[in-house]
C-alpha cells in the first residue's frame, strides 16, 4: 500500500451530542449526500448498511468527505469511536462501494427566487451546517415559506431549530424579497 492508498480518520464532536462526525482524508460521496435515519431505510448504500450492523448505530449520513453516526443513547462516544473510527478505515482502504446507484436528478426550471435562495444556502449556509456534521437541502418556495431539509447530525439535533430560526430564517428573509418563513421537514 502506497502512502497515497493509506487512510487518516479523526472524529469530531458535532453539536448533536448524539452524532459523531468522522472525517477521512479523502472523498467519501463528492457533491452529494446521503441519510438514513433507521435500517430499514437503507437503499442502495453498502457501507450505510454494515454500519447499522453495529448495535448502537442508530443513524447514518454521508458527505464528502466524512460520516456523521448518530448512536444509541446508552452507549458512550468514549466507548465506540476507536472501533468506528477503525471500521471506516477499513471499508475506505479496502475500495468497498460506498453507494450502488444514484437516483437521477430531474432538472426542472427554477424561478430566479429560487435560485437566489439555494445560491445563499450553498454559500452562507451548507459550509457551516457541513462544519457541524450535518446538510441542509432546498425543498421548495411556496406562498412566501421556504422548506428545507435538515440532514446528519442536525437532524434532530437540539440547536437546529434555533439554527433555523435564528440564522437561516432572518438571511432569506433580509436578502430575498418575498421570503416570510423557513421550515424544516424530516428526511
């Protein structure tokens, strides 16, 4: 194994107390992203579906370069992270598929709101989200409301509401005429 085959992987804390975030010193889904919130909702994505045969996994989301984990609530972080930090080494060095196929992505006309509203959330938004272990997705612009999806570590995360209120709400309503609200759906 060459010293460019060989794979580095620090976790951080994310501020979901219940997700990990794992991070790999090479691209794990480039552009793109991956939840699954259970098992059973796991399609087409090997690694997703090795890691929930660790008992205390009980969330998977995957980025660029990283992993976010949410675990079970009676385990501790202190006691899983070596073992999870070794098995994503692991899959990454062995060239494992990480996902099987890709849905198609249809391409529909956007109005020039809406993309000025994802231009901000890929700008201003998705770096600090991603920072957290997590993802932000446009859904739709409807009647003056902006619905997003909250992915990763910031799903359910205690400090995404205020994140949501607080942040992301007060730049569309500021920088995009028309914007009244922001709300979050589940993934």
């Amino acid at each position: 194994m060459t010293i460019d085959e060989l794979v580095t992987i620090y976790s951080e804390a994310t501020p979901n107390p219940s997700s990990m975030k794992f991070v790999a010193n090479r691209m794990i889904l480039p552009n793109d992203s991956i939840d699954f919130r259970s098992k059973e909702l796991v399609e087409n994505c090997p690694f997703a579906e090795v890691l929930f045969n660790f008992p205390y996994v009980k969330g998977v989301f995957i980025m660029n370069n990283f992993v976010s984990i949410t675990k079970a609530e009676d385990v501790e972080w202190f006691d899983i992270t070596p073992e999870l930090k070794e098995f994503v080494k692991q899959y990454l060095e062995s060239g494992k598929e990480i996902v099987t196929q890709k849905a198609e992505l249809s391409s529909e006309e956007e109005s020039e709101v809406v993309q000025k509203i994802r231009q901000l959330l890929d700008d201003h938004v998705k770096p600090a989200v991603e920072m957290d272990g997590g993802a932000i997705s446009f859904r739709e612009f409807k009647d003056g409301v902006v619905t997003v999806e909250m992915k990763g570590s910031c799903s359910g995360c205690p400090s995404s509401t205020m994140t949501l209120k607080a942040g992301i709400e007060n730049l569309l309503k500021r920088m995009v005429p028309g914007v009244e609200a922001v709300e979050s759906v589940a993934g």
